[in-house]
C-alpha cells in the first residue's frame, strides 16, 4: 500500500484520530528559553510563555502557507511520535512525505493553542487543543476535526 492510499484511506474513514494529531501529541517543544546555572537548568516561566505563544503562530503560519521545511523547524530530530492503534515512530523524517502528500490532495488549516503550559524541573510540558480543516483539492465538503493531547520538551531549545 502506497503512502498516498494510506493517506486517503486515513482522511476519507473521517476518524478521530488525525495525522497532526499524531505529530502533535509526539510534539518536541522548541520555543523555551532556558539558561544553565551549573548542572541544573532554569527556566524562566514568562520567557517560556511568551516563547510557546509565538511558537503556536510560527506553526500555525507554516502549515498555512504550505511551508514544508518551516513546519519541519517546529519538530525535534528525536521526536517521538504515539498515536493509538499505531506503531511509535521516532525522528521526524516520515513527517516531510507525509505533509507533501496531503497538501498534494488536500486543502489543510490546522489550528492549536496551548492551554495549560507547566514547568517541572528542566522540562516544559503542556497540553493543548486543536482544530484542523482539511478539503480535497477536487472539491466537497471540508472534514473539520477537533481534539486535545499533550507535548513535553524534555530538553530546552531555543528557536
């Protein structure tokens, strides 16, 4: 089965599950401010916010503009992908084929916001809500999907 069939196959079945819902919940937080005091990282809670907020628009402005390599920018190379039923995929390399054929097929908008942002320790873990709105190319109603997950960054980057 090609990449493309397994692609329609999963957005025509219309089920809850999502492809951005699969990288998301696998989602490697870049947009935290971080300074190192000896061994013990310190992150400033209002850096972290004001960071993961332009990171919401950064990631919104790169799937809206079909910016395959600023939507990459937004994942960690060690990203770990978990989704249910699904096997767990580790790095962010499948991602780039995977968003080239659905902008190939579909009219995409996805949308999220952080909702709940937490600092323990040196790790920044937050949950989120998204939207997304995906339209086939060749017309027909658009398929509107919602849902919540979470991200952890288990280390702080900067962007």
């Amino acid at each position: 089965m090609t990449i493309k069939q397994i692609l329609l196959d999963y957005y025509s079945n219309a089920k809850t599950r999502t492809i951005y819902f699969a990288i998301i919940i696998g989602l490697m937080i870049l947009a935290s401010s971080c300074t190192k005091t000896s061994s013990k990282l310190q992150l400033d809670p209002v850096k972290v916010e004001k960071e993961l907020r332009a990171f919401e628009t950064i990631h919104r402005e790169a799937i809206d503009s079909k910016d395959i390599d600023g939507i990459l920018k937004c994942y960690a190379t060690d990203l770990i992908t978990i989704s249910p039923d699904e096997p767990i995929l580790y790095g962010k390399d499948w991602i780039r084929t995977l968003v080239t054929d659905l902008y190939k097929t579909y009219d995409f908008h996805e949308d999220f916001k952080l909702i709940d942002i937490r600092i323990i320790e040196e790790h920044v873990v937050a949950s989120y809500s998204f939207s997304q709105k995906m339209t086939l190319l060749t017309g027909g109603l658009p398929t509107v999907q919602t849902g919540k997950g979470m991200a952890i960054r288990m280390e702080c980057l900067q962007l």
